[in-house]
C-alpha cells in the first residue's frame, strides 16, 4: 500500500469539510490511536487470510473462494450498469442517494429510453457483462423485462447479464419471466428486508446463479456470522460485502450510529471494513463453502473508474499519446528552445519509426512524443512536461473540449469529450529515470515513488493498491 504524502491527506480532509459544512463536527472521526489499532487488527487479519484467499484488483477486493461471474467481469471493467429506475420501496438507512423518482434508465449519465438503444450501445462498446440496477428494478418490472430481453436478443449468451433487487418484490412467477428473458445472475440485499432468506431459496431453483450482497452493518456482524452457513444451504453462491460509505443523503442517518468515520477519496465507515474481514476470517477459519467477496469502496473509486476511463479513452488517444494504468489519456511533451527542441525532432525524421508518433508544434518549441520514442529523445535537452485528459461520455456536446461524435445504428448520438485534468505538470530532472522505469517501461509503482512523484503524477499513472489507508 503506497502511503498519502501530508499534502494529499490535508487535500482530501479540505474536500470532505468542503462537502459536509459545519456538519463535518458532528462526526465521530478516527482519531490516531483508533486508526493505529485498526490498522493492527486489519494487518493481522489479512495475515492470518492470506494462504486461503486472494487479493485481486491490486489488493483492493479481498475473496474466499471464487468470484461470482458478474464480479469478474467487473474486475477486467468490462460491464455496463444499467440504472433501470430511480425509485425504491425500501428506505434502508445507508442507501446513497434519494430513491424516489422512476425516471429514464441511464448509465454513465446517457439516458436510453428504449431497450433496443440500449442494447446496440451494449453492442457497440463490447461489453461482455450488463448489471440492472436502480432503486428497485421490480417496481418496474415489465421495462425490467424488456431491456433484459432486448440485450439478450442482440448479444446473446455473449454477454452476462445480473440484476440487483431487495426481493421483497420477488414472485416465483416474477422470477421465472426474469429467467426467461435472459437473466443470469439475480443479486439480493437481503439486509433491506431483515435478512429473509425466503427469497433467495426461492430464486435458487430458478436463476442460475443467485448472489447475496449487502452492506456489511457492524452492528449486524454477529447476525451475519450465524447466517453464512445457512445462505450456502438455501442455495446462495456467492456473497458480496460492501463498506458503509457517506453521502449527504445518508448523513443524518450514518450520524445516529456509533461509528468512526475515515477521510479519503470519499467518507468511509472504519467498522464496516473491520466488519467485512471478519467474516472472512470466519469463512476461512470454518472453511465454509460459500464464496465470499469483499468489494471496498477503494475498488469500487479506483478500479471500477479506471476501467471507465480506459474504455472511453480508446477512442480519443492520439497517435503519440498513451493511456496509463489509471485510465487518464497522457502526453509527454520536450520543451525549450527552438534549437533545443528542433534537433531531437531532426532525430525522429532520421529514423525509421512511425511519424505519426510524434508531433512538432508550429514554433518547433515542443515536441510531443510516444513513450516507445523515450529512448530515442534527450530528455535532458529541455523541460519535461506531463498532461493528462479523461475521455468522458456526454450526451451532449459542452463546445469546451475536444470531442468525437459515435452514432448508434438507431440514429442517437453520444459523444465523448477528452478534458484536460492536469497540463503541463514540470517533472523534475531527479524523477527522469524512476518515471522511465515504471510509466515507460511498465516496472511496479515501488514506495520510493512516493518520495519523489508529485502524487498528482502518482494518481494520474497508476491505481494504488492496496485497502483504504486509515486516517
């Protein structure tokens, strides 16, 4: 796990002050000595794990057992998440966001409103996986139906496709249509309605793989401990724990409880995570033979969205740009003088490599290159400078950015806009050659990184690895 400099730390306590007001003093934050005893117990417990499970996504998604096959797609970002409503019947004290309007179904902020759209850009990105999510897909259960049918139609069994529900709208009837229309995979939160395993023992018989994922509730920890036996007996394959994160939607209700709140790239609850290892460490102390996956919120911040920004970045990378480990579109540029630079571009000319690789500007005081043509450059020659831009989808053009148009065969427009997030960031002469070694070169993100990238550089090249760093 590679530590948060001090500035990145103030950045992220200056963030969550900036969302939370005066309200950020009500909350019981983690405190040193608390972080240094959790920070223990957590080394302990993985230590103790670590012969019997696996630490995927660079360490961020601790297993025992297999994943669910939904749960690998989304671990090599290959899925699409279909919000298929916006409204629930269920008022569970951690949900995120308000669930009350039905609204159009939508993912990555493009509405589909009919299924067959919705289907072709399932086909047009290539994805191998589709999750149906909400609010409660079964409150809308017929256009839950239609979109499940119409990717199934067009994709066929080469994509997996799972729904997320709190089943207390479940009906074998209900199930058997779901089945019918294509479902694979059927996920409950079996804590929105007091742990019934009613549902899920019903939809065994009826959905190839039934899922239990739920948040893991310290409070209900004992509770869950005593049910993991009898899930894998109702028939459940898998299950998934999440960790209780704040939202300014739950946070009067997260407020109310007993628990410690950590910083970092969003607020975090410290028990829920503690909580989640622990029924791993049962799992792998009983050696049960329910698979359970623990699916941090880090994995979720930094793998899931670097599996986005990677997917939409292909198709706005230049010739002699690149793309790093986190998604973001990267160009390295030379800079100085006309002399300076003109002279490594002669260089290039001279060689026999693909011109498109590189690029002068008019005044031939900056050359943009590939990081392949690294050791081909005199990097000491002039100032090196790193930009960095995300690819994002859009359903309409803002005319602030570089943008290309894709046109699904139905005859909607999406578009995806290349922002620039950091330009021109000078690298130091003394970072030349640990960058070249681990951005150019592919070597590991070692911990002297830290001491001498800029961590914007850090975030911008690489996903850290590793759980939530306690703080």
């Amino acid at each position: 796990m590679l530590p948060y400099s001090s500035i990145q730390r103030e950045k992220f306590i200056a963030a969550n002050a900036t969302e939370y007001g005066a309200q950020a003093q009500t909350l019981a934050w983690a405190a040193p000595a608390q972080t240094a005893c959790a920070q223990e117990r957590r080394m302990h417990a993985l230590a103790e794990m670590a012969p019997h499970i696996e630490l995927a996504a660079k360490q961020t998604k601790p297993h025992w057992r297999a994943l669910s096959p939904g749960c690998r797609i989304c671990a090599r970002g290959e899925w699409s998440c279909l919000f298929i409503n916006g409204q629930c019947n269920c008022r569970c004290f951690y949900c995120p966001t308000a669930q009350n309007d039905v609204g159009v179904p939508t993912t990555n902020r493009l509405a589909f409103p009919t299924p067959a759209e919705y289907a072709e850009y399932v086909e047009r990105f290539n994805f191998s996986g589709v999750s149906i999510s909400g609010g409660e897909p079964l409150l809308t259960f017929d256009r839950t139906l239609r979109y499940i049918a119409a990717v199934r139609r067009r994709s066929g069994s080469a994509v997996h496709i799972w729904m997320y529900t709190n089943g207390t709208l479940a009906t074998a009837q209900r199930l058997k249509q779901l089945h019918a229309a294509g479902l694979d995979e059927i996920r409950f939160d079996i804590s929105a309605a007091g742990y019934d395993l009613e549902k899920p023992r019903m939809a065994a018989d009826l959905i190839p793989c039934v899922t239990v994922e739920i948040p893991a509730i310290p409070e209900d920890g004992e509770r869950l401990t005593a049910l993991l036996p009898q899930l894998h007996q109702v028939g459940v394959r898998h299950l998934n724990l999440h960790q209780l994160r704040l939202t300014p939607y739950n946070f009067a209700h997260l407020q109310k409880r007993n628990y410690t709140f950590m910083h970092g790239e969003s607020v975090t609850v410290l028990e829920s995570e503690l909580t989640a290892l622990s029924l791993l460490q049962t799992a792998c102390q009983q050696e049960l033979a329910l698979p359970i996956n623990y699916c941090s919120y880090v994995y979720k911040r930094r793998y899931q969205q670097a599996a986005v920004r990677r997917r939409n970045a292909q198709s706005m990378v230049k010739p002699f740009e690149s793309v790093t480990e986190s998604g973001f579109i990267r160009s390295l540029a030379l800079v100085g003088t006309l002399a300076e630079v003109d002279v490594q571009a002669e260089r290039l000319r001279q060689a026999p490599i693909d011109s498109t690789l590189w690029s002068l500007s008019a005044k031939k005081d900056r050359l943009v290159f590939h990081p392949s043509l690294w050791p081909r450059i005199d990097i000491g020659a002039g100032r090196l400078l790193l930009s960095y831009a995300e690819a994002v989808l859009a359903p309409n053009i803002s005319y602030r950015y570089t943008f290309t148009e894709l046109r699904l065969k139905s005859g909607k427009k999406i578009y995806l806009e290349k922002r620039p997030l950091g330009t021109d960031i000078e690298m130091a002469a003394q970072t030349h050659r640990l960058f070249e070694k681990m951005a150019v070169n592919g070597g590991a993100c070692s911990p002297d990184a830290q001491e001498t990238l800029q961590d914007e550089i850090l975030d911008y090249e690489f996903i850290r690895a590793g759980l939530q760093e306690y703080f």
